[in-house]
C-alpha cells in the first residue's frame, strides 16, 4: 500500500470518529474536488482557454465544497452566492495585475526540473498563472463565507426579530473574529509550501529587491495576497446578501 | 442619520484606499535608484517575423524576436541609450515579450562596447498594488482588529526569516528541531495577539501544540509502515538540503494556521458557552465541541488542499504537455501535495478531539 492510500484512510477513520455521516461527505469533498482539478488541468492541456475552464471549475468546486459542508441551506446559499461574487471581483483584480506582473511560467530557479522538457507547448502560461491564483484562493473563500453565513443564520433564527441594519452590524463583528484567524491559516499554508524556496534565496544570498521581483517568488505571493482580498471582502458581501434576504423577508411579511 | 454618515465615510475611504494603491504603485515605478542591478526602460519596441516551430510531441508554437529600445535609469550608466535583442515564444513558459514601457533588470556587458542581457522584469510595482488594496481593505473592513492581523504577519514573517536564517547557518541538520521550536513561538505569538494572555489562550496552545505533535508522529508512523512508497521526495522544488525533514517542516508550518484557526474557534465557542450554561457536564461540553468541529472541519481541510494542490498546475500542465502519463504527470508534481493536504487534514480532524476534550477538562463556567 501507498503512503498516499495510508493517509487518507487514516484521515477517513478520523473523519467518521469526529463527524460520523458529515465526515464521509467532508472526505468525499476533498476527492471529488481533486478529481474536478485534475481535470481541469487535462483540460486546459487539451488546449481549451484557461481563464474560462478555470471560472467554470471554479464555480463547480465552490458548490460542492459549500453544499457538502453542514452548514444550513439558508446558509450554505448565501455562502454560495457570496462566495461567487468574490469569485468574479478576484478575477477582474486578478487578470490585470498577472500581467502586468508577468509572472506566468517557470523562474530561474525552476531550470533543474525543467532540463529535459519542452517549454515551448503552445499554452499562454501566464493565462495559467492567473488560473493557478484563482484556483489557490478558493478553499479560503469558500471556508470564510461558510463561517460567517452560518454565525450570521443562527443569529436569524434565534432572534426573528433582529432588523438588517442591526444584522449587518453583527455580521461585521462576527466577521472581525473570524477572518482575524482565517488569514492564519493562508499565511502558514504560504510559509508552509514556500519554506524550500525561503531556504534557497537565504543559501544563495538574494538581497531583499530580488526576492521581491523573482517570478517564482512574486507568483507565489499574488496567490496569496489576492486570496486575502477574496477572505476579506467576505465579511461584508456575506453580510450585505443576509441582510438583503432579511430585509425581502421582512417585506413579504408585511404584506401577508 | 446612521446610513447617512457611514456611507460618507465609505466614500472618502474609497477614495483614499483608491489614492494609496495608485501612490504604492507609483512609488515603485519610479523607485530605481533604490536598486544596485542596473534597470533599463523600453521606450520603442520592434517586433520582427513570428517563426513556427514544432516540438516532438507535435506541440505548435510560435517563436518571436524583438528589439528593444530604451535607457538605462540608474547607477552609474543613468541616461544610456541602446538596445537589447530579446525573443519570446507564445506561450511565455521561459521567456517574456517586452512592452513600451516596462522596466527590465539587465546585465551590463562594457567590452567591447556597451550592449546588455535582459535578466528579468522588474515586478515590484504590481505587489506593492495588490498589497496596497489588501493592507487598506484590512483596516477599511477590519478596523482595530486589521493592526492585529497585520503585525501578527510581520512578527510572523520576521521569526519564520529568522529560522530560516538559523537552520541555514547549520546546513540543514536540524530542520525539524528549528521549525518544531519555531511552530511553538509561532502559535504563543499569534495565540497571544488574537486571544490575549488568559487561561482561555492557553488552553488553546496546548490543544494546538498536541494535534501539530500528534499529527508529525502518526505521519512518521505511516511512513514507517507503508516504507514512502509513493511519496516522491526527488520531486519537491527548489530543494537545497536533504529533502525528508524539509518536507516535514514545511507541512507541519503549514498546517499551523488551520489548527490554530480551528482550535480559537472551537475553544471560544465552548467557554461561551460554559459561561452561559455552567451545569453543563464535562462530557456535554465535549460533545459540544466535537458538533462544532465537525462542521468546519471539511472547508477548512479544503483551504490548505486548494493552497498545496494549485501550485503544482503548471508543472503538471507542462508534464502532460510532453508526452507524460497522467499517473506520471500526477505523481512527480501532485502527490506531494496530495500526502501535504492529507496530512494537514489529519491535523485538522486531531484539533477538534483535543481542543473539544481540553476544553472540556479545563474550561470552568466563572472564567472568562
């Protein structure tokens, strides 16, 4: 057996121990959502435009990780919508600055594994930085709206009087707790998956201009930093559609 | 009145986020003499014929040449003018095109007349924009609690520079003793800012420092049984020293952040809720935080799963582009980000027992 197999049974076992039927759906979650991304890779090898498969799979991967979760349906909808605006405001911030920055492709630092493949495949791979950014910022996207859209239902459906303005002003404070730790979680995934590289500029002394304009490096950090934009921009978009949907709610209300 | 007065606020905030960005950039478009590797700026480009070229596994892309026109902006060749030959191919893999007004490093060449190398492009405009909108939305958004969140990081990169600096210093022999340390300093800071100094943080600490531990033993445990098979330790990127305990390191700094994100909540919900409840049994509380956990266990799993895995596109991509299996393709680029998201997912799940059972045993409802 594989060590790949080993830990993911291990990680199912603790699935179902910690969350019974909901663990099972999480791990299967995380299968589906690899198979989603491994295709989409196929895909955009089969030459089909990487920006509009990467939106595509995207929207898919956001609904299986948001509706497989346990959050409520009011919840989980509003997690939905929310996070496909953010969706749509990390590609329009996300497109422009790739190239601009350029940092498509494979760096200096990339020649050793490159010895012996042809980089001249026909593929636009700053296109495919921008998919690689987009794809990188979901999960984080994802996770943050799931948490403030279900703190903001219970709030819903313990007080069913609480007006909107009032709600989003509890949103924006539960919002505060929460995305004061989810940005934790993205910035040691980054230090976390770039350690090797850190260790590589310090040996070979890059100075700090050069690290800031290496193309794996600066790849490395647009990832990262657009999907804080995205976590941020969470609080108040989550916010705004609950209160929107409160405000509709109160109104059919009063007519009946 | 309310609305009234928030959404002036919002404009002028808009405005001044929107001036700060636009500053940062500008900034660092003119920042050139702050650089000791000569830049040179494109003022004219002539684009010359596109040639065809087929590799051998009939991949179709077009190869260009241009020529680049322009000035050297700083150092002691400031005002120079010349050109620079530079070819690109469509699919920028290697190489980039060149536009008016783009800011290149390039080596200097004096002999036998003054001709230079394009060597990269200067990108620190763009990062500082992006920065700029992320630094504002924080405190635009956020407000007090942006300053916590943006020292947190600073301190945060500071230390992780710092091991960095230590574990070069002694070539790479200590990996896992440096950044297991590192880990410890890492969550008491950022415990410590998020939660302040109560027996609340602590109990989170200790939560957090048991699943990271537990989660490093049982992945050894694994790969003592299943002897690695499958885990491509040739394959991991920029690998200066001996790959394995690199390779732990990097997971166990990259799980951290889930954890502790997971563990604040689960604790804080749970003294909560003890201070609402105080009846509530030990057992209870357990359950309790077990319920919560499950619910935010698989999104959370999925953040560092989208982190690890994404990454590895475009080396798959080029992989599958050169004739390669999709087994192979996946497992010399995706299976060590694979076994780094199950591995994290495992820490993930630990975190919900501990921190449910350490809150159970320690949480007393009179405490805040």
């Amino acid at each position: 057996m594989g060590s790949i197999t080993a830990l993911g049974i291990v990680l199912l076992i603790l699935m179902i121990i910690v969350g019974g039927k909901q663990g099972v759906t999480s791990f299967l979650s995380m299968v589906v959502n690899f198979g989603i991304l491994f295709f989409t890779i196929v895909l955009i090898a089969f030459h089909l435009p990487p920006i509009i498969v990467t939106i595509v799979s995207s929207v898919i991967l956001l609904s299986i990780t948001i509706f497989w979760s346990s959050a409520s349906d009011n919840a989980s909808t509003t997690a939905f919508q929310a996070s496909v605006i953010i969706l749509i405001l990390i590609v329009v911030i996300i497109i422009p600055v790739e190239y601009w920055a350029q940092v498509g492709g494979f760096g200096l630092e990339d020649s050793e594994e490159l010895e012996g493949l042809s980089t001249y495949v026909g593929i636009n791979f700053t296109k495919v930085a921008i998919a690689t950014a987009i794809l990188s910022s979901l999960g984080a996207v994802a996770e943050a709206a799931i948490a403030i859209s279900s703190g903001l239902d219970e709030i819903v459906t313990q007080h069913k009087e609480i007006t909107s303005s009032q709600l989003f002003l509890d949103g924006t404070i539960i919002g505060k707790q929460i995305i004061g730790t989810a940005v934790n979680t993205l910035f040691f995934g980054f230090f976390g998956s770039s350690l090797a590289l850190f260790i590589w500029f310090y040996g070979l002394n890059y100075s700090f201009g050069e690290i800031l304009n290496d193309k794996v490096f600066a790849a490395e950090l647009i990832a990262i930093v657009i999907s804080l934009i995205g976590v941020v921009t969470t609080i108040p978009i989550t916010t705004w559609i609950m209160s929107f949907k409160l405000k509709r709610l109160h109104k059919t209300q009063l007519k009946e | 009145m309310d609305t009234k007065l928030t959404s002036k606020m919002t404009w002028i905030q808009i405005i001044l986020v929107i001036a700060f960005c636009f500053l940062a950039a500008f900034f660092c478009q003119h920042n050139d003499g702050l650089y000791r590797q000569p830049i040179f700026q494109v003022n004219r480009v002539e684009n010359g014929k596109a040639v065809k070229m087929t590799d051998e596994f009939h991949n179709v892309d077009y190869y260009h040449s241009q020529k680049l026109y322009g000035q050297i902006t700083n150092g002691t060749y400031a005002g120079k003018k010349f050109s620079i030959n530079n070819s690109y191919s469509d699919s920028h893999a290697m190489d980039h095109e060149y536009k008016r007004g783009q800011k290149l490093f390039i080596t200097l060449h004096t002999q036998p007349k003054l001709h230079a190398t394009v060597k990269d492009m200067k990108r620190d405009a763009p990062i500082a924009f992006l920065f700029a909108i992320a630094i504002s939305l924080l405190f635009v958004i956020l407000k007090l609690r942006g300053v916590t969140v943006i020292s947190s990081i600073v301190i945060n990169t500071i230390l992780f520079w710092i091991a960095v600096k230590i574990d070069h210093n002694n070539n790479g022999s200590a990996v896992i003793l440096i950044f297991s340390i590192l880990a410890v300093v890492f969550c008491f800071v950022t415990l410590l800012l998020v939660m302040g100094w109560s027996k609340k943080m602590l109990v989170t600490l200790s939560a957090v420092l048991c699943a990271t531990a537990a989660t490093i033993l049982i992945t050894l445990l694994v790969f003592a049984v299943t002897h690695e098979r499958g885990v491509y330790y040739e394959s991991m990127q920029y690998v200066t020293q001996l790959p394995k305990p690199l390779f732990i390191a990097e997971v166990l700094i990259g799980v951290l952040g889930a954890v502790m994100d997971e563990a604040t909540d689960i604790i804080a919900s749970l003294a909560t809720l003890k201070q609402e409840r105080p009846q509530l049994s030990k057992m209870d509380i357990f359950k309790s935080g077990r319920q919560i956990g499950k619910s935010i266990m698989g999104p959370l799993i999925n953040v560092l799963f989208f982190i690890f895995m994404a990454e590895t596109l475009p080396m798959t991509l080029l992989y599958l582009k050169n004739g390669n299996s999709w087994h192979y393709s996946f497992s010399m680029n995706m299976s060590l980000g694979m076994t780094s998201s199950l591995i994290s997912g495992i820490g993930i799940v630990l975190t919900v027992i501990l921190s449910s059972l350490f809150a159970g045993l320690w949480i007393k409802g009179d405490e805040r």
